[in-house]
C-alpha cells in the first residue's frame, strides 16, 4: 500500500465503499458495485453503480465516487484525489472497467493506488499508471509538443 497513507485511512476508505455498495441500484446485472475516494484534502466521498434499462446509460461506482468529489468541492479548483478502493462481493477481486480507467487518470496521479476489495477481506492495488498505461490526460491538452 502507499507509504503515505495509513492503513486505517485505508480501512476507512473500504467501509464507505462497502457502505456505498449497498446504495447500489443494480435491478439487471445484479452487479453491485460501491467506491469510496480520499481527496487531497483528506475527505472521503462515496459512488455506487446506478443500472438504466438502457444499458449503455449505466453509471459505474467509480466515476459515480469522483462525481461526488467533484460535486461537494468547495474550492474553485480542480478537485484531486490520492486513493480509491472498489468493492463488490464477487469472489474474483474487481479492478475498474476502461471508462472508469480513462476518468480515474484524469483526477488522480499516476502514482495513486487504486484498490480492488471483497467481502472475503481480499485486496489488490494497482497504481493508475498499471490500470492505464499512456493514459490521455489533462497534460497532453496543455502540452502539445
């Protein structure tokens, strides 16, 4: 896990995740999925997967969670996030699909850890840089050459 973040802070963050699960509005796949994230102001905010009958209008946990953060900044500024843990109470751990991927490289650094977590008490991190290698971010609008 990330040297700068306790494992308590960890902790914490799978319980709003777990707690966020629970919201979970999944009616067709019966695939719940809650996220918790930490901003950089240490604030932890929550997202869970929100099911349309039409399926490509689905909402996942993840970009639901950053949503969240964005939502309840108070600041001006672009809101930044250290750490996001996934839960789901499969028995394969659950890393961010590709869209989720593609928005997490967007406000987190690529150094962040990202966790994948289960009811069995199971864990896997990934760095943003290991889910999406290369990823488009703000830096490469800003930086054209």
């Amino acid at each position: 896990m990330s040297n700068n973040i306790d494992a308590s802070v960890w902790q914490n963050l799978v319980d709003n995740a777990k707690q966020a699960y629970q919201q979970a509005y999944a009616p067709y796949s019966e695939f719940r999925v809650g996220a918790a994230a930490l901003t950089t102001d240490t604030k932890i905010v929550q997202g869970c997967n929100v099911e349309n009958a039409s399926y490509g209008l689905t909402v996942c946990a993840e970009r639901n969670c950053i949503a969240q953060g964005v939502i309840h900044n108070p600041s001006n500024k672009t809101v930044e996030f250290t750490a996001l843990v996934v839960y789901t109470e499969q028995e394969i751990l659950t890393p961010p699909c590709g869209a989720c991927r593609q928005v997490i490289a967007e406000f987190f650094p690529q150094d962040a850890l990202i966790m994948a977590a289960n009811h069995l008490n199971q864990q896997q991190h990934w760095t943003v840089a290991e889910l999406l290698p290369d990823a488009f971010t703000p830096y490469n609008l800003i930086n054209k050459t």
